[in-house]
C-alpha cells in the first residue's frame, strides 16, 4: 500500500471502530475487565442503605452526626495484542484474509480501550517476536497500532505461541488483559499458556477461513502449505480427503478449546465471513453476568 492508502485505511479502521465503540460496546468492555481494586475518593454524610461497614467513625465523632468513606474502582488497565503475523495468516477465500479481520478487531479492542483511559500495547509474533511496542494510552498510541498492523511484514512464516505468551510474562510484570489473536495452528504451547493464564487476564481469539475448514468439490488443485512451503496436490473429487482434512481442522480447533479450558482462560472462535461484533459483544455480556 502506498503512504495515502495507508493513511485512508488507518483513518476508516478508527471511523469504524470508533463507532462500535460507543453505540455497541459502550459500558461492556468497562463492566468486563475490571480494574486493580478499590480507593478512598471522599467522605460524605451518612445515608439509609450506605454500607455500615463504611461509616468513617472519626468524623462521625467530630461532627455528631454519621459520615460515610465513598470508594471507587482503581480503574487504570493495561491492554496487550499478541498478533499472529506467521504466512497462514495471509489466507483467506472469502470477504477478508485472516490478517484484516484481526487488524479490525484489534482496532475495536484498542480504542476500547483507550476510551476507558486503559493503556494498550502490541506484541507481533511469528515463530519468534516480530516487533513489541509498549503499552501506552491515548488515541495516538491506537492509530501507531492500526498502522503497524496494515503494514507490518514478518522475517519469518512459521508459528510459535510459546514464544509469545514467555515474552509476554517476561516483559510485563504487571497483570494485564491479554487478546492473543492467531488460527493456533501450532502444538506445545499449553505449559507456556498455563503459566500466562495464571499471571494475565488471557483470552484467545481463534480467527479462521471456510477453507480452512472444508475443502470445495473442485477437482485436483495444487495447495501450498503457508508457513513452511510445502505443496502438494489433492483431489478435492475424493471424499475422504475432504472428510481428512475437515476433521485435521477439527483436531486442531478441539486441542486450542482443551488448552485453553484447563489453563482457565477464554477462547473465542471468529471465521472470516462472519460477523465478529456479535461474538465480541456476547462474550464481554457474558462476562459481566459472571462476574
């Protein structure tokens, strides 16, 4: 993309995600992640049904009459995206690639964020740490963001989410609420999850293509395999070659919900041609009804 379509593709993700943000997302994503505790904000005069555990009995004496401590939530959160850019990301047969609908979803998440004063910060991972940019707040921070993720081309095509979720630990001390976006097609990384899902608040957004799940009755066709090159042909006329491959996807999507469920952590599932808003939305409601 040139400079002046980059600059009109981050200006539509903020439009876009801007929107979402107040008229759909309003309130839910601040009711879903909660912040670090309470404080002291002020004392005033004691009312019928105020907590009597509050009562601040100092200034009651005082001033012979009963005051009340008023808190309020400690509200400032750090946000992280771990962005899948390995070459399966690229993939996509129907409305958008992998990579788009994770760049429009982490620019909703992002100014979400930044909308409730929360802090937000990228980590770009293939089978190594493409690039991290610090959390920070502010609506600058957001469009840095959204034009890295339009822009950014990884060194390197294979997947490693181990890598990522140790960085991760590693370089953010601090609890955060962590979206790892990828289509998980890796294997091993359920010790480093379980370490990640003890210390952040991690949830997993599997993105992936029809194809990616069902082959087309389309004859022989020549496939090329993403991230490590390797092509191969496949009668597509061949019912159980189709059936293989549907239940290979299945294998792969059951083993990320059997990570993820033993590491306590959520996992969303968002297909390409789908709408990803009402999985967002049901999923922070959701939240809130458990918490």
């Amino acid at each position: 993309m040139t400079a002046q379509e980059i600059l009109k593709k981050v200006r539509e993700l903020e439009i876009k995600s801007k929107r979402l943000t107040r008229h759909i997302f309003t309130g839910e994503y601040h009711s879903a992640f909660k912040g670090r505790g309470m404080s002291f904000r002020e004392v005033r005069e004691y009312y019928a049904g105020d907590d009597v555990r509050f009562i601040d009995w100092n200034v009651s004496a005082r001033f012979n009459h009963p005051f009340s401590k008023l808190f309020e939530e400690e509200r400032e959160l750090t946000v992280m995206l771990l962005v899948d850019v390995s070459g399966s990301s690229l993939f996509g047969t129907v409305k958008a690639r992998k990579k788009d609908l994770i760049t429009e979803i982490c620019a909703v998440l992002a100014f979400s964020a930044v909308n409730n004063n929360d802090k937000v910060g990228l980590i770009f991972f293939s089978d190594r740490i493409e690039r991290y940019i610090p959390p920070k707040k502010g609506r600058d921070q957001v469009l840095h963001l959204v034009r890295d993720l339009l822009v950014t081309e990884p060194a390197h095509r294979k997947t490693n989410i181990s890598q990522a979720l140790r960085f991760l630990n590693n370089t953010l001390r601090q609890k955060t609420i962590s979206f790892l976006l990828s289509d998980f097609l890796d294997e091993k990384y359920d010790e480093a999850l379980r370490v990640a899902g003890k210390k952040h608040d991690l949830i997993g957004i599997q993105v992936y293509d029809k194809m990616d799940m069902e082959l087309p009755e389309a004859g022989l066709i020549e496939v090329e395999d993403a991230e490590t090159g390797k092509i191969e042909w496949v009668d597509t006329h061949d019912y159980l070659q189709r059936s293989y491959y549907q239940q290979s996807f299945f294998k792969m999507t059951e083993l990320s919900k059997a990570i993820f469920l033993k590491s306590g952590s959520d996992l969303l599932h968002m297909r390409t041609d789908e709408d990803y808003v009402k999985v967002l939305q049901k999923f922070f409601v959701g939240r809130n009804r458990t918490r």
